[in-house]
C-alpha cells in the first residue's frame, strides 16, 4: 500500500469518526428526566449512602489531580507506547474492542448484584461503574499509544466520559473541547475548565441517571442492572475508541502529510 492510498483510507475513517460525533448529538426526550431518580434517591437515601457516593466523588478528584486509587498500572515504557503508536489502526481496533467486550461483561456482572437491593444499592452501583469505566478508557487508552498516566490523558478520559452521558448542548461543547486534544492545545483552556471536577462528577452521575429509574426496584433490579449496566459501558467505552482512533488517524495523517 503506498502513502497516497494509506492517506486516503485515514481519511475515510476519519469521515466515520465524523459522522460518528453528529449522529450523538441526537438528544432523546428521555435525556430530559435524568435527574429524575436522583431527585429521588437524594430525598429516601440514607445519610451514611450519600456520604459513600460523596466519597467516591472525591476519590474521582484526586483521579483527576494525581490518579488516585482508579489509574491503572502503566506496564509500558515510552518506547514501547512508541511502537505501538506506529501499529496498523485495525490491530489497534482489535485491541479496543476485546477491551470493550469484557469491560462490558464485567459491568452487566456488577448490575445484577448491586441491583438486587435496589434503591440502596444503586447508590453504591454508580461508584462502582465509574470506576468499572475509568479503567475501561485507559486500557483504550494504551491501545492507541497514549499514556493514561499523564494528567492531560486523564483530563481527555473525563471527558470522554461526559461525552457518552452528555445531551445535544453538552456533546457539542464537549467536542469542541476534545477538538483541543486533536489540535495539540492540551494544556490551557480544557485543563482549566475541570478545575471543578465535583460538578463534572456530579452531572455526569444525574445525566445518565434515567437509565438507572428501573434498577432501583430491588430483585427486579438484578435485570435492570445487568442490561444498563452493559449498554452503558458500551456507550462509554464505544466513545473513548472513537475519540482516541481520531487522534491517532489525525497524527498518522499529519505523519504522512510531513514525510
């Protein structure tokens, strides 16, 4: 395959990717009642529950500021990320999409057994799968050749996360946000606005918050937790390849483009 056909194919994932991000900017009625059960849960929950979600909201700060206790270890050096940064984008494919497949197992297996107490347990479910996802972008992280243990990565990590529970306004802002990352402006504006991380954490856990109403009816719930569970890290880990493949066909291009 020459350059000039290696430019091309780039450029036609690229336009997928593209029409990708227009086709989430479609927002659904039912994005409206996201706050809903929360408005919910906020009123019958327990004060130790809610002190527990407050707790794994700040553990997700000090993700943001140093890693925390959700970075994974990184077993790859800079040269290692290197060499994979220059693999075919289909093996980087590959790689993702076993990550998202048992990424998704993994949560379907946390739904069903935190949807078994309902109510009570949905509090302690919503933790528990932001980390569940958290790992999920980092490990997809790694298959791009990016390294989920520099702060800029993490920052561009949260942001996916937004992305995947964010409705019309919220995509569109966040994609001119990401729209930094792929331009090589890491460091400045999108840096500042995670500034107030607790917010971030915070809309996201009541954006998706619809998808978790049923969940919160005990027994029942082990069903409800399963199926949601999956799709939404499905939506979440489908959102980091996205994001992550466009930089990378945007820095192969840039590659060819110099050669």
């Amino acid at each position: 395959m020459t350059s000039i056909e290696a430019k091309d194919d780039l450029r036609a994932e690229l336009r997928l990717i593209e029409q990708w991000e227009q086709e989430q900017k479609d927002l659904f009625f039912w994005e409206k009642l996201g706050r809903l059960p929360f408005a919910i849960l906020d009123r019958f929950t327990p004060k130790f529950v809610q002190d527990k979600i407050g707790t794994a909201l700040d553990e997700l700060g000090s993700y943001i500021q140093n890693g925390g206790r959700y970075l994974i270890s990184r077993r790859d050096d800079a040269a290692a990320l290197d060499q994979v940064a220059q693999l075919p984008l289909s093996r980087m494919d590959e790689m993702a999409d076993s990550i998202i497949q048992s990424s998704t197992k993994t949560a379907a297996v946390q739904g069903a057994t935190t949807g078994i107490g309902g109510i009570f347990t949905l509090a302690i479910d919503i933790p528990l799968l932001l980390g569940i996802s958290l790992k999920a972008l980092q490990e997809i992280a790694l298959t791009y050749g990016y390294d989920p243990t520099d702060k800029s990565e993490r920052i561009f990590i949260v942001k996916c996360l937004q992305f995947a529970s964010a409705d019309i306004v919220g995509k569109k802002a966040i994609l001119d946000d990401l729209a930094a990352f792929h331009s090589g402006e890491k460091s400045g504006q999108v840096m500042s606005q995670l500034q107030g991380w607790r917010e971030v954490m915070l809309s996201y856990r009541d954006n998706f918050g619809w998808k978790k109403l049923f969940q919160m009816i005990p027994i029942a719930g082990m069903l409800f937790g399963a199926y949601l569970n999956r799709s939404t890290l499905q939506d979440v880990s489908e959102t980091g390849k996205m994001m992550y493949r466009k930089r990378r066909i945007l820095e192969k291009l840039k590659s060819i483009e110099q050669s």
